[in-house]
C-alpha cells in the first residue's frame, strides 16, 4: 500500500480557511470510499464493497459536523488543484490505485487508516505552524478528532487477521495473450 | 466553451452519470474520470452543452460514465466523430477521449490529420502502453523489450510511436502530459487544454495495473517538467525528443487560429434532406 507524505498547507491564515480544507478533505474522502465501493461491487468483492460502503457513510456524517462548524461563516470557494496539499491530493482521500479486486478487509481499514493518519499529519502541521490562535486552536481540534478515527479503524483492523504473502494471488487470472 | 454562470453550480460528481465503472481495481483510469469531471466542474461547463466521443478500448468506455452527452465510437474513429461533431455544433464543448492503441494504431491516420485541421477540441489518451480490453499485447507506445507479450516474447524490437512529438510536428495547438497519479494536477491541464483554442492533446500516464502492474512505479518516476511551456514549435521538439516521457506539465501552447467552417445549409426543410436518401 501507497504511503504519501502527509499534505499540508505551509499557512493557513483563518479559521474559515482551514474548515474549506477539512470541508474538502472529507468530500474527497467520501468520492474516494463511494467509488472503491462501487469497484468491489463491480468485482463481487461484496465484503471489502459494504466496508468501503460504511467508511463512506462515515465520512459523511463528517462532512456534516464540517458544515455544522462552518455555520454562519463565508468558506473560501477553491478549485480541487487550488488546495495547497503538500502531495497535490487530499490527504484523506487514500490512493485510487492501492486497490486490488482481491483485497481483504484488512486491506480496506489499512488504506482508510492511513488516510486518517494523513489527516491528523495535516492538522497537527497547521496547528504547529499558524500564527491564528483560533485556527490553532480548531486545528488541535480536528487533530483530536481525527485521532479518535484512527483508534476506531485500529479496533476494526484487530477483527481481521493481516492476509499472508500472496493474498494477490488469483488461480485464475486474466489471460495474456 | 459553454460557461453558465447563472445555473446552479456543479460539483464534479455531478458530472457522473452514476454508472459504476468496469475497469480493474486499481486503474489509473478512475484517477482520469475524476480529473475530467474536476475539469469540467472548474469550468462550469453544462452536462447537456458537452460531448465526450470516444473510439474502442477501456479507456473509450469513458462516455458512459459522465453526465455529458456522449458517442462510444468506433475503434480508431474518436477524432473523426469529434471533428464532425465539433464543425457542425461549435456551440458544444467536445472532448475526444480514448487509449494509445485506439488512438496510435488504427486512429494513427486520423490522429494525424486532426492535429493539422486543429479543430477546436480537447483529446485526451489515457496511455498504458498496451491493449489492456484484449488481455495485454503490444500496443504503439510500448517499449522494444517488453516481453511479456505472449505475441512478443521477445518484445517488439520496434520504437514507440512518439504521440506528443507527432503531436507537435502535425499541428496540434496545445500538448500536455499528465500522470493518473496526479488527479488534482491533470484536472487543471485538462481545464487549460479545453479553454485553450484549436486541438488540444492531453497524454495522461494511465497505470494498466493488471497487464503492466509494474507502470504503478511510474508515479514516483514522473516529475513535473522543470521547463514553462513554450509557444515556439522547435523548443518544444527539442524538449520532448529528450524528456524520456516521463515530465508533466504544459509543454507547447499554440496559436493558430483553429479550423472552422462557415456554416451554411441549402436544405430548407427535412424531407429535402430525406430526398437524397430516398431508394
């Protein structure tokens, strides 16, 4: 599995800002679950498919909070590549191309995991690194948050035995001609 | 390029149509689909003022997962029903999307002329390298000594076909490499190449991860160009004959005018037209 450097934005100057990053952050990662679902589906990986399902209904109920928070405040409207990641792409969202038709459960929460730890990566940066107190402070929240999902996904990840070498391999796989 | 800006706005998962793709896992193709509805959602283009064609391959299937209008074409042809469709409906925004077989090999000739018509249109080929619909042979792009071919085992022995530089040599007006890794990145070149006038080519780096599974290396090899783009046609030659392929970015911006013909109809009324049908 792809482990990407964590994206952070050198300076995030309001706390309006910040909430259209976690805003972003966490749509990106609901598209990213909803697809990875859809191609488990498509694959009859029906297992991987209702978790990928879940972690998308997770995310969410965060989009909720995230506009909950963002109530009564004008976000910054900003474009996908506008977002000042430090990879280019959201850090939660998790790789597309880290998914594999035979992949386990095990496999899912590990690449929902990482997303999350991306997440508190990004939010422990803006907290160290702005010079807004309230921002600081929101982001120190999000980092709280986010540490809590990923003690939850590590919960999960105990129910499921980690796949031995070779998990991948398929006794039927597609022919080359 | 239809921009409405007094219509609700669309996200880029509005430009879904919510058919659920059939690409393997892991496809750098999905990465594309999202660049593409990031692109046009940047744009604000309508579903209903946009076409994307298409010809035959994974790729190809792209149409039928927008909200756009669309043409899944036959093989080789994306350009052609593009062009026809672009002359005849300037109007529409058309985007041609397809692979590197389907776009190289048997569409090779009509990728030729349509960079020297420079219709005002985007292409976007999402390349891998190889024909992955019919389970992994050679296509133009792949290097002499892949052996994994079971039609070539000893490879090809046969240099790729260069698109961005015959690109480049036959008249397209914008050229631009992008990697399926870089969802975000090749959203806003392929925003750049649908505003910018004339044929606009996009080569997106597309991992087939079940036949070429060792292309998921590529998004630690592509690097984005250290180089601005250039408007001058030798610069940008000499760039891309020594890039090794691998650099994205923005690499030729053009600027001759694109091709357009007036548009005038002798035929009053249907059943004129149906007369030179009739048997």
């Amino acid at each position: 599995m792809n482990d990407k450097p964590p994206g952070g934005k050198i300076d995030i100057r309001s706390s309006e800002e910040l909430l259209a990053y976690a805003l972003a952050m966490e749509i990106e990662a609901v598209d990213r679950f909803t697809d990875l679902a859809d191609q488990m589906e498509i694959h009859n990986n029906q297992e991987v498919a209702d978790l990928f399902r879940k972690l998308a209904e997770i995310e969410g109920k965060h989009v909720e909070n995230v506009n909950q928070a963002s109530q009564g405040k004008q976000l910054p409207t900003l474009l996908a590549w506008e977002f000042d990641w430090a990879s280019g792409e959201s850090p939660e969202g998790g790789s597309l191309e880290d998914a594999h038709y035979l992949m386990q459960p095990w496999h899912a929460i590990e690449l929902a995991m990482q997303g999350e730890r991306h997440a508190v990566a990004f939010f422990r940066h803006v907290a160290d690194t702005s010079s807004d107190k309230p921002v600081v402070q929101m982001a120190l929240e999000l980092v709280a948050e986010e540490e809590e999902h990923v003690a939850l996904l590590e919960t999960w990840q105990q129910r499921f035995p980690r796949p031995d070498d070779g998990w991948d391999d398929d006794p039927d796989p597609p022919a080359i001609l | 390029m239809n921009r409405n800006t007094a219509c609700p706005h669309i996200e880029p998962r509005g430009y879904k149509s919510g058919v659920k793709p059939v690409w393997c896992p892991g496809c750098g193709d999905f990465g594309v689909l999202g660049s593409i509805t990031k692109a046009l959602s940047g744009l604000q283009i309508r579903p209903e003022s946009t076409a994307i064609i298409s010809g035959i391959g994974c790729s190809s299937r792209m149409p039928t997962y927008l909200s756009t209008y669309g043409f899944h074409g036959v093989h080789g042809r994306a350009l052609s029903l593009a062009t026809g469709l672009k002359v005849a409906r300037p109007d529409l925004t058309v985007i041609a999307t397809g692979g590197d077989g389907d776009g190289f090999s048997i569409g090779g000739n009509h990728f030729l002329h349509t960079c020297r018509r420079n219709t005002n249109m985007t292409y976007i080929v999402l390349d891998n390298q190889v024909y992955g619909m019919t389970k992994g042979q050679a296509s133009p792009t792949t290097e002499p000594n892949w052996e994994k071919g079971k039609l070539t085992p000893s490879g090809t022995g046969i240099n790729p076909f260069q698109p961005l530089v015959v690109g480049l040599a036959s008249g397209a007006n914008f050229i631009a490499r992008c990697s399926s890794s870089d969802s975000n990145g090749t959203a806003r070149t392929i925003m750049e190449a649908i505003r910018h006038p004339g044929f606009s080519m996009v080569q997106v780096l597309s991992p087939c991860v079940t036949f070429r599974p060792e292309q998921r290396e590529w998004k630690k090899l592509v690097q984005p160009a250290p180089v601005e783009a250039t408007s001058d046609a030798a610069q940008a030659a000499r760039r891309l004959l020594t890039d090794k392929g691998l650099f994205t970015g923005i690499l030729f911006r053009g600027s001759r005018p694109p091709y357009q013909p007036e548009l005038k109809s002798s035929i009053e009324n249907i059943a004129e037209l149906e007369e030179e049908f009739c048997l």
